[in-house]
C-alpha cells in the first residue's frame, strides 16, 4: 500500500509539469468617442418654461424633449408622474401643472412646424 501512495505522489508532479501552462488572454481596451448633444441649452420661453427647466434638465436635453410627438395634456401628465413615481424624479407638486402645460403647449407647436414645413 505504502508504495502504492508514493507511485501516485510521485506521478502528481509528474503529471503537473507535464501539463501546459494556463495562460489567461490578455483584456485590449479599446478607446470610443461618443458624440453626446450640448446639453446647456435651456428651454425657450423665459419664465413659463421656468418649472421645466428647473425640473427636467437633469436628466433630458432640451432637444430631446422638443422632439417628442405632439401630446395632449393626459399623456403629459402621465409621463410627468411616471417620471416621479418610477424614476423617483424630484419634481415638487406644484411645478407639475406648469411642466404639463409647458409641453403639452410647446410639442405640439413644434409638431405643427414640422407638418408645414
């Protein structure tokens, strides 16, 4: 038995160097460039577009809200408190009706622009 366990201590090492190295690929990072939109633009209106501005700038670009299909003020309204209760979005109650307004008002200005031209 004894040489039986010291054939097989034997043959570990054997084996282990034997074997080939493990050799982990080597990670390439690679540099991308990613064209973001300015986002100091602020949203054209002076003081009626004060509640969007002070609210929404946060997270979106003025371009990409303007560019949103010509909504009526329900869905407006949904998508502001969508943006409070799911995205927990620190909109205070009282700028809600003004943003609803505000865009309600302005998409669909900017709808009717897109259709005449």
């Amino acid at each position: 038995m004894r040489k039986q366990v010291l054939a097989v201590a034997c043959l570990i090492p054997a084996a282990l160097a034997s074997a080939p190295a493990w050799t982990e690929s080597t990670l390439a990072i690679k540099s991308s460039s990613v064209d973001l939109p300015a986002g100091d633009a602020l949203f054209p209106g002076g003081a009626e577009a004060d509640a969007i501005n002070n609210n929404c700038l946060a997270c979106h670009s003025t371009e990409m809200v303007l560019t949103q299909p010509a909504f009526p003020k329900p869905v407006w309204e949904a998508e502001v408190r969508k943006m409070i209760n799911v995205y927990k979005a620190p909109i205070v109650e009282a700028d809600v009706a003004a943003i609803v307004a505000y865009l309600a008002k302005t998409t669909a200005a900017t709808d009717e622009q897109d259709r005449i031209h």
